[in-house]
C-alpha cells in the first residue's frame, strides 16, 4: 500500500493512494442510513489558525528636483545605504523635530498664558489698592477744604468780632491787620484785643472799631 504525505504548517497528514482510496471506500461505505459518529471535537480545532500576515510599509510618491535628486543620491553613496532608506530616515528624523518643537511651543504658550492672568491679577489688585488710595485722598481733600473754609470764616474781618466779650487796649508790637475794617496796624499802634471764651486766633482791632467808642477832639476815649 503505497500512502501520499502532504505537509501542512504545523499538521501532518497521511492520505492513501487512489487504488487504495477506491478500494477503502467499496469496503468500509456504511449503510444507507447510517450516521457517521462524532468525533466530539468540532472542526475549527482541528483546523490550524492562519499566521497573521506581515503589515506591508506604505510607498510615498512625491517629486523633488533633479538637484536635490542628486544630493540624495550623493549623500547615500557616502552613507553606504539606499536612497530610499535615507530619505526615510530623514522624514523620521524632520517629523520627531517637528513634533518636539510643537511641544516646546505649546508649553511655552502655556507658560506664557499663566504669566498673564498673573499680571492681569497683580493688576487688579493694584487698581484696587489704587482706587482705595484715590478714595482716601479725596475724604482728605474735602476735610482740608472744610478747615480752610472754616479757617477763613475765622479769619475774615469782622467774623467773628461777635463773639468777643470785651477789649482790652493793647499797643501793637508787630505789624498786623485789624479784623472789624482790614487795615493795617503798625508796631506801636493803639488797638484793643478782643477777649472771647473760645481759644482761636487773636482779634485785634484798631481805635476806630471798637465797638462803643466814643471819638474827641483828640480821638477816641477809653
């Protein structure tokens, strides 16, 4: 009996030769309805599993000129390697920089932003500190307004002579100005000084405004 041997990647099989296929299969045919038993093991185990198949590399067309053609071709010849395989592995190499380089920036955007929003909040808060500031200096300008203003209902001639309470007469030892008219009092001039009860600036007034005084022949009696 002569057998046929066909190798298979990873099975072994032995198949008959044809006379003894065609003998096998007149001797051994099973009744007309009879089943053939079952192995118990379905058919896909006994199958071997396909290899899976290699991922071919993708061709990349393109065109460049004859003068960077050349450098290509004379750049391989030096290196010892096909000009395909230098062209790769300078695209490799050009798209990893690329690729950094987009990173680099990125973080430098980022960077960039966080510093922003940190000035634009010292910002803030100096125009805070600002406006408080300006906020402070007005309520300062206002009450230095009022004590001027008040200063000067003080200080105007004739104001305040109401509130005097009695005049004592005084030579005037430094140059000054009456306050009923304005006029000047020299140093060594008659006036009167006003007493009041309120403690401010001293009211000094010449002969001729106090009040009450009566004027002879040679001016006006005490």
């Amino acid at each position: 009996m002569y057998h046929v041997v066909t190798h298979l990647p990873g099975v072994t099989e032995e198949r008959p030769a044809k006379d003894d296929v065609a003998g096998s299969k007149r001797g051994s045919e099973p009744p007309p309805n009879s089943r053939p038993a079952s192995s118990g093991a379905p058919e896909s185990e006994a199958r071997p599993e396909p290899k899976p198949r290699a991922k071919k590399e993708r061709v990349l067309h393109t065109r460049i000129p004859a003068v960077l053609e050349a450098e290509l071709k004379a750049a391989a010849g030096t290196l010892r390697m096909p000009v395909s395989n230098l062209v790769r592995t300078i695209l490799e190499d050009a798209v990893a920089i690329a690729d950094k380089a987009s990173h680099r920036v990125e973080d430098g955007l980022q960077r960039a932003v966080r510093a922003t929003s940190r000035v634009e909040s010292g910002l803030s808060r100096v125009a805070k500190v600002t406006s408080t500031v300006e906020d402070g200096l007005d309520r300062a300008a206002r009450s230095v307004n009022e004590e001027r203003e008040k200063m000067q209902r003080l200080v105007k001639p004739g104001s305040s002579l109401k509130d005097v309470l009695a005049y004592q007469p005084v030579i005037i030892a430094a140059a000054t100005e009456c306050r009923a008219c304005g006029g000047g009092l020299e140093a060594g001039d008659d006036a009167a000084l006003g007493v009041t009860e309120r403690p401010g600036p001293r009211i000094f007034v010449c002969e001729n405004c106090i009040p009450g005084a009566r004027a002879g022949p040679e001016g006006p009696t005490h």
